[in-house]
C-alpha cells in the first residue's frame, strides 16, 4: 500500500482521489474550501464540484497541505492550472526532496504560455515529474466506469511505478514518455472543444463538428511538435482520445461553454453561473500567442482566442475559418 497526497479538491482531484483509495492506497485529499473538507469527511460527498457521486469511503480531507504531502510516495497535483504556480510554491516548503508529482491539469499558464511541466519545474525543481492525460470526465472516473489515460514520464521506470499504483481493470494506465506532447493534447482539447461547441450552439451541423475535430487535431500535432513533442502522441489516448471526449459530449465544460456562446448568450453570462473551471477559457490566448511565436497557423484555435479575448462574434469567428485557403489535410505535421 503506497501513501497517495491528491492536490486539488475539485471534480478531477476528487475523482483520482477515487481511483487511488480504490487500489486500497492511504488516499489524503487537499481540499481548499472547508465545507467540502467537513464533507467529504463526514458523508463521502464532495457536493461543490462532484454532486451526487458517492466517493470511495476511506479518503481523507484536509485543508492542510503540509498534511497531504507529509510522507507521501508520489502526489497528484489537480488544481485549477492557472492555480498551478501559487499551489506548487506554498508545497515547497512542505514536499519532501526527491518525491515525485504527477500533475493532471490540462492547460497553459497564462501570461508566460508556460506548459505546467515548465511551472512545476521552476516550483519545485526537485520533484521527479509525470503527467495524467487523456478521455476522462471526473464524474465517470469517481463512478468506477471504464476509462483509459496516458501517464507521461522521461523516466519510464518512475512512470511505469506511477502506472501500475494507479492502475486497474477500470482505470486503465498507458505508459509514454513524450511529456510535452500528453502536456500540449491535454491543454488544446480544451481550447478545440470550444470551437466545436460554436458549431453546435449555431446548429451548424455534425459534418462542421467534425470538420472542427479532425482539422483541431491538425493544429494540436502542428503546435505540438513545433514544442518538441512526437507527433505520434497525438493519435493516443492524450491526443485523438482526449479531443474526440471534449468535443462530441455536452458534458464537457468547454463544449457546453461554446454552445451557450453559439446561442448568443455572452461568456460573462455563462461564466458567473458555473463554479467549475472551464480550462480552455483561460488557454486560448496561449495557445494563440505560442502559435504566432512559433509561426504555427492555427485558424480554429485563433478563431476561438478572438472571441473570448478580443471581442469577436461567434458568426464572424466561424466564418473567417471557413474563409481560409484550401490546403492539404493532415500529413506529417503541415498545418495549412
């Protein structure tokens, strides 16, 4: 039995802790609101962020990071990621050298367009790394349903340990070690996602949505290897796998969040209604700012930046998409 310490107590954090309790590993779950903390406790319920799912009885909350981390075998890092840098600082003090991280949040930092393997790094230099990625909504996992991720390691010795703790016949664990790539998938998906819940939010049709799906996979390949990942990764489980989930489901946050821009409601709207964090929201102006350092065109990712940060109609953003000149499908890693 290994000592597990899950960083984040949203419906992510809440559902790995699910996971690693599960495996019959000592599960403590950081948590910041104490309400949550008392009741995850007191009724195996996280009713903020994972309402209605029963959660695996054993878990231990705590408001007290120093508690989470103290002999921990590895920790699993789920906050919010542009809440990744203050989280890992406030652990530097308390994580024990040489404990490894694994970080589960999909997104780019905004501001310095860092990956979170690159926030982490400067946090807690230290802390061997892996990355969780791939198709896996929180509330399915904590349910015990069928799922599949990537564990991303440059050690496969420590991603294979990190693997086999977590995995099971449920929860199925694939071992990679292109980092960047599980990293770039996990934060593009998020953005795709959006584009995809324009066109159905316009009733634009399955045929755009896929359109969307496949020439997105184009751009997070394209994005991708410019960053030094394999061009490959993008055709598992934290690539083609990841973006397929977000972008054909109405339970994803990001693609419900583009419906509701695809019917006119404004984000300000949509956003004071929701509690949970809509990753992609706060990634596109990343994505498009490292697309235009990199000289990666990316009309889908652009599109989607230029209407949550720059003003631009839903309408008018699909239509300059569809404006672009013709140019070859996926091949290689030319996205044109």
């Amino acid at each position: 039995m290994a000592r597990i310490g899950v960083i984040g107590g949203g419906a992510f954090g809440t559902a790995l802790a699910c996971v690693v309790r599960r495996k019959g590993h000592e599960t403590t779950l950081w948590v910041r609101e104490p309400e949550v903390v008392e009741s995850v406790n007191r009724d195996e319920r996280n009713p903020v962020y994972l309402k209605g799912v029963p959660l695996v009885p054993g878990i231990v909350a705590t408001g007290d990071l120093a508690r989470a981390a103290e002999g921990a075998d590895f920790l699993l890092l789920a906050p919010p990621a542009q809440h990744m840098r203050g989280v890992t600082a406030q652990l530097r003090a308390v994580l024990a050298a040489g404990t490894p991280v694994v970080t589960c949040s999909k997104g780019i930092e905004r501001g310095t367009c860092m990956l979170m393997s690159q926030v982490i790094a400067e946090s807690l230099p230290e802390a061997p790394l892996a990355v969780l990625s791939g198709p896996s909504f929180a509330h399915e996992i904590a349910a015990d349903l069928p799922t599949g991720v990537t564990i991303a390691c440059d050690d496969l010795a420590l991603g294979g340990r990190i693997a086999h703790e977590m995995g099971s016949f449920r929860f199925r664990t694939y071992l990679s070690d292109d980092v960047t790539g599980a990293l770039v998938g996990g934060a593009m998906k998020n953005v795709l996602a959006i584009a995809c819940g324009f066109a159905a939010g316009m009733q634009l049709g399955a045929n755009l949505r896929a359109t969307f799906l496949a020439r997105g996979l184009a751009e997070m390949a394209g994005l991708g290897v410019s960053m030094g990942a394999r061009f490959e990764t993008f055709m598992g489980l934290a690539g083609i796998g990841d973006l397929d989930l977000s972008c054909n489901s109405s339970s994803s946050r990001n693609t419900s969040l583009g419906m509701a821009l695809g019917e006119g409601r404004t984000l300000a709207e949509v956003l004071a209604e929701r509690v949970t964090v809509q990753e992609g929201v706060h990634s596109a102006e990343s994505v498009a700012m490292l697309a235009a350092r990199l000289g990666v065109r990316m009309p889908i990712s652009h599109a989607v930046d230029q209407v949550l940060n720059h003003g631009m109609g839903v309408a008018e953003a699909i239509e300059q998409v569809l404006s672009q000149p013709f140019g070859f499908d996926l091949a290689g890693v030319r996205v044109v």
